[in-house]
C-alpha cells in the first residue's frame, strides 16, 4: 500500500510552482518597465538620444517606434536580464561619473558610449535588430557580398550599419577594436 504524501511535501507541490507564477510575473512586468524609453529618458542625460531616435527613419514608418530596450537588449530572457543588471548597473554609475547634465558634455562623451553599444551588439550578432530585420535584402549590388559574409557568420549587422539612429560619430572596424581593447575607426 502507497503511503500518502506528507504535508510538506504537499505544500512544496503547491508552493514552489506558484511562487515561480509571482516572480514570473514580477519580473515580466519589471522588464517592461526598466525597457522602456520612459524609463531610460527618466535620466536627463538620454533626452539627448531619445530626441535623435525619434527624428530617425526607424520611429514611426511602418506604425512601429522602437523602444530603447528593442536595441539595446538582447532579446533572449537570461541575457537580457544579465544586461539589465551588470550594464544597467554600469551605465548608472557612468552617470555620475560623467558630467553629462548638458547635450555638449554628453557629446563629449557619445564615441565612447557608442562604442560600448556597438561592442555589445557585436557580442549578440546583432539580435536585436534580427528581431525585426529577419531575412534583410541588400538594396544594391555592392551590398550584396556583404550580406553574404553575414549570412556566413563572418559579419553582423552592426559591422556595416552604424550611425542608424543617433546622433554620427566615427565609425568603428569592430573587429579590430575588440581584438586591441580600444575604438578603431575605420
């Protein structure tokens, strides 16, 4: 004869499935908000970009205006939230660190901002802009061997597409730039 479960065991069953419901949500609802362009542009110092984002070719032509979040995170659960932690974390405190309450110092600063945007984008093959740009079709001839080392693996998007939404600064042979631990331009 089977010997019925104890009620602790009972209340594991229930307890453990539901707490991971809660936190499931939490979280969830959390990430949405931390992803937001509300949130990022709470800062003074990233109304500057946002203005940028918003004049851009990508807010708005197809009734879709990405979020700071769509570019800048990854899109896969564990690593977004890694992100949202450790960079997160590292940009509060650049922050502070930096004098960037006016446009002209924030300026001052925007390669070496771009930089780390373009290095972590580089690190994901650029996942975000895949999320939307699936199966992207180069509009000429010269684009075409390009979008082919891409589909090989040996490019991403942001390799070549840089300078898309905010505001020019040089532009960077990634590779290289990772390889030496500094910016590169090309």
């Amino acid at each position: 004869m089977k010997k019925a479960p104890s009620t602790y065991a009972r209340n594991i069953l229930i307890f453990v499935p539901l707490l991971l419901l809660v936190l499931s949500w939490l979280y969830a609802g959390t990430e949405e908000y931390f992803s937001s362009t509300k949130f990022c542009v709470s800062c003074h110092s990233m109304t500057y970009p946002e203005r940028e984002l918003r004049a851009s070719t990508h807010f708005g032509p197809l009734g879709f205006s990405p979020e700071c979040g769509d570019c800048h995170l990854p899109p896969g659960f564990f690593e977004r939230a890694t992100t949202h932690a450790i960079d997160g974390a590292k940009d509060m405190v650049s922050n502070f660190r930096y004098n960037i309450r006016s446009e002209e110092e924030f300026d001052k600063h925007r390669a070496e901002f771009a930089h780390k945007a373009r290095v972590r984008l580089k690190k994901w093959d650029s996942s975000p802009c895949r999320t939307c740009h699936r199966n992207p079709v180069p509009r000429n001839d010269w684009a075409r061997p390009f979008h082919e080392e891409m589909r090989g693996g040996k490019k991403t998007c942001i390799d070549c597409h840089q300078n898309i939404f905010h505001k020019k600064v040089p532009e960077e042979d990634l590779e290289r730039g990772i390889a030496e631990g500094r910016i590169v331009e090309r």
